[in-house]
C-alpha cells in the first residue's frame, strides 16, 4: 500500500496536522471528498492558503504516481478546492465591520446584483425609474428609504466629511478588507448564501431552553 505520507511528507508541514488521519490511508482510495473534508478540517488549525496548498500539493503527488504507473488512481486530475457556501450570519459580521453608511450601499448593491460602483453612484433622480422599469425589490428600498436624504447632494448613499456631503468613493476598498475578497467574488457567493446564523441561532435555543425550563 501507498500512504499519502508516502508521497507527500507530513514534517514538511505544522505540527497540528501530523494526526490527521490522512497521511495513513492509501494514495489509491483518496477521493475528491477526502480532500476536500481534509481541506476544512486543516484550514482550522492552520491557515486556509497553507491548507489549500497542502491538498492540491497532495492531488498533485497522486496523480503524478497514477500517469507514472506507481499507483492507480485517475479520480484527483485538475482537483480544486471547492467554496464552502456564505453563511448569513458571515454576512452580518461583515458588514457590521464597516460605517453605517457604505453598509447600506454595499447591501443595496448586493441585492440589486450591482457592482458596487453603481451603488455609489445612485442619485435619488434614479429611484423613480428604477421602481417602474427595473426590480427594485423591498428589501432594496428598504435600504433606500433608511438613508437620511440631504436637502442639497443628490446621491443617495453619501458621508459626511466636516459636515460636508460626500461620496462613498472609498466603498470597494472597505467592503473588500471586511470580507477578505473582492466585491465580485462577494456578489456570486451572496446569490447562493445560505440563510444561517449561529449566533440568532445561539440565541433562540437559549430562549426555547430558558421557556421550558419555567415550565417544569
């Protein structure tokens, strides 16, 4: 048998991930969902860049072995490291990172499907013909009719900078140090969150534990 430790050694790597049950199974039965359950797993005790370079380093080492005849396994060939779904509650922690202001642009952007920059650049002359012409859902007007209006600056989204009115032209660069990845990467993970807090969740339970409780 050819461990995975056979091909790729564990002492090049931290020592947190020396127990990993991996490094022990046979190079031939390793499958994409092996990696990439090893994949979560090391990116919590190490960081996720150093552990997604482990797994594509070991998909690698399989598959040179497999075209060079030393073992057979053809199932890791062009293997990635899958982006675990956004979860509601990352969203939330995100955004509460930043001013009141970019945070509504930056969420009127994503439920709009917009670059950010057109975000930035919406007038309050634009609202009419977005709500006949275009789907100018609630949630999004929501947003806009939160926003304090000023009497002389015509963007919706906007600063104030010595109580002057400003633009957000610095939103992308905020959002994106918040979330650790740039907007359009933000956009297509937002269209497939999946709706989960764990700390609402935290919350609740506690909530259905402590109402029991009074009823016993």
């Amino acid at each position: 048998m050819t461990t995975v430790e056979t091909l790729v050694k564990r002492v090049d790597y931290p020592l947190s991930l020396h127990d990993m049950k991996l490094w022990d199974l046979d190079a031939e039965e390793i499958t994409r969902a092996h990696l990439q359950g090893f994949y979560y797993r090391a990116s919590v005790r190490t960081s996720k860049d150093e552990a997604r370079e482990l797994v594509l380093r070991i998909a690698d080492a399989i598959t040179q072995a497999s075209e060079a005849g030393a073992i057979h396994n053809k199932k890791l060939s062009g293997f990635s490291v899958a982006q675990p779904p956004m979860l509601s509650g990352e969203l939330r922690i995100a955004l509460e990172l930043m001013h009141l202001e970019t945070r509504r642009c930056a969420f009127f952007a994503l439920l709009m499907n917009w670059d950010i920059e057109r975000a930035i650049d919406l007038k309050w002359s634009d609202i009419n013909y977005l709500r006949q012409f275009e789907d100018l859902n609630d949630m999004a007007l929501d947003v806009v009719q939160s926003v304090p209006r000023h009497i002389s600056f015509p963007y919706v989204f906007w600063k104030s900078e010595e109580g002057i009115p400003a633009k957000l032209d610095d939103a992308r660069a905020d959002v994106e140090i918040a979330f650790g990845f740039e907007f359009e990467v933000l956009l297509k993970r937002f269209s497939s969150m999946v709706i989960s807090d764990p700390l609402l969740n935290a919350a609740e339970i506690e909530k259905y534990f402590s109402r029991n409780r009074d009823v016993q």
